[in-house]
C-alpha cells in the first residue's frame, strides 16, 4: 500500500437519470482514471482518462458522460496526480444514486446503456456498466407450489404476434416455451412456467428469455434499472420442492434473471423463503 493509499482518497459522486456520472475528489486530483477490469488471466485494455477541474474546498471535479459509451463489466476508478504519476485506487465517498431508484419506470431506448457506482469487496470505488442491444426489465415474481410466474417490461420494443418465452438450459440441451400475455401498453408482459417442466431433466440452470415475436432475437431477463449494482444476494426468492429437487428463481452476477434445479437438501419438507 502506497502512502496516497494510506492517505485514503475519497471520490464522491452523483448520477443523473440519464447516466451521466459526476465525481468529486477529495484531495483534487489531476485526472480520474476509469478502466475495465480484466478477466482473470487476460491483459488490461480498455480504459478512460478524465480530465478535471477544480471543486469545493480543495477537491476537483471528474465528469462521464455519455460519451464514452462503457463497454459491459466493472470498471475501476483511479487518480493520476502527474503525468508519470503511478495510478491509484480510491476510496468511495457520499453517492447519490436518487435518480436511478425509480429507473424502471421510463421508457428507454436500445443499445441500452446503464451505470452505477458501488463499493467493491475490498472497499473500492467502481462503477457497474451494462450495454445490451435490447432489454426486458424483470419486475414482479410470483411462486406457488407448481409454478413460477414472471412479470417483466420491454424497452426499446414491443409484444408482438408470436411472442414467445424462452428458457434455455445452460451448457447446452433442450429448451422450454411459454405463452406470453401482454399488457395494453404491448411493453409489460408475463408468463407462468411449471416447475414440472424444468425438473424433468434434473438439475441444472435455466436462463430466462423472451422472444417479443415471431422471428425476433432473443431478449434476456434482467433487473437493471435501479441503483443496485449486485442483487444477487440482495433479492432472493423462494426455492420450492418439486420430489427430489429444488427449484429456485434468482439473480445471476450479472444481475439477470436464471432458474436453478437443485437436489433437495436432506429432511427439506417445505420451501425455503428468504425476505426480499
């Protein structure tokens, strides 16, 4: 750890409801540095140098705009304070994140772009970014005994003739369909899965999908038009036994919406619900 590490550099920032992030250093620093985090094992190579001006009180001022657009992942934030200068990792001050919470309510054009600042395990600033060719917003789930019930809202498309819901069994095998019924807007729709159907080939994981018609590429499930970067420990749904199986709705890592089968744990006689 350097001493500009011990020194703890805080960034604050805020975000509008269009994206656009706002950073607030504390010391000022010369520039703000964001950058892709690689995948294990693979080299470093997409990121974003910000110039600054100066803040309030001694701090300077860091803007993302729309422009660049943020490839999907999580991207670091770092300080340069000279131009040879090593980078620095910083530390999160206050984030106003009020204009995402009610995102999911307006309507959004597509290639969807989505940001939002969070707190890494080891206590980072960084930055959550999706971009997605089309979108289909996950809103309420509803559970019984012998189904799941998913209800969910098109942006940058709509319900059309032949729509169609799709989950797909990760690795490779077969499908499932169900029925879509959509709402008078043709935006917000749902559709019911029996679990019968998805313990048929064991365990596994089913991804959740929606095809909004006839001939339309698949669109993928997700929750992302909020504030909350990870959900999947946030947001955890009701696992229901289905004979020797669990089955369970969740959030994936990249905060989009899976189904797993999993054998029931020993001497489970009743599902297994966690608040949400």
């Amino acid at each position: 750890m350097s001493a500009r590490d011990g020194a703890r550099t805080r960034v604050g920032c805020s975000v509008d409801a269009d994206g656009r992030i706002t950073f607030d250093i504390r010391p000022g620093a010369g520039r703000l540095l964001v950058r892709l985090r690689p995948r294990k094992g693979e080299p470093e190579r997409v990121r974003h140098v910000l110039d600054t001006e100066p803040g309030d009180d001694g701090g300077a001022r860091a803007v993302l705009g729309l422009d660049p657009v943020l490839a999907e992942g999580r991207w670091d934030v770092y300080v340069l304070r000279g131009p040879d200068a090593e980078r620095e990792r910083v530390y999160p001050a206050a984030r106003d994140l009020r204009a995402l919470v009610d995102g999911r309510l307006r309507d959004r054009e597509v290639p969807l772009a989505v940001r939002v600042p969070y707190v890494t395990k080891d206590g980072r600033l960084a930055v959550r970014a999706w971009l997605r060719p089309g979108h289909a917003e996950a809103a309420g789930l509803g559970v019984t005994e012998s189904a799941t019930t998913f209800a969910a809202r098109l942006h940058g498309a709509e319900v059309g003739p032949g729509a169609t819901a799709v989950l797909r069994r990760r690795g490779g095998g077969p499908t499932r369909t169900a029925e879509v019924r959509a709402a008078d807007d043709h935006r917000s729709f749902s559709f019911t899965v029996a679990h019968r159907e998805l313990t048929a080939d064991g365990a596994g994981v089913w991804d959740v999908f929606v095809r909004p018609a006839r001939e339309a590429p698949l669109i993928r499930l997700a929750r992302l038009l909020d504030d909350v970067a990870d959900r999947k420990s946030v947001f955890v749904y009701p696992g229901t036994p289905v004979g020797g199986l669990m089955v369970r709705a969740y959030y994936t890592v990249d905060n989009d919406l899976s189904v797993s089968v999993t054998p029931r744990p020993a001497g489970e006689d009743a599902p297994t619900v966690t608040p949400s």
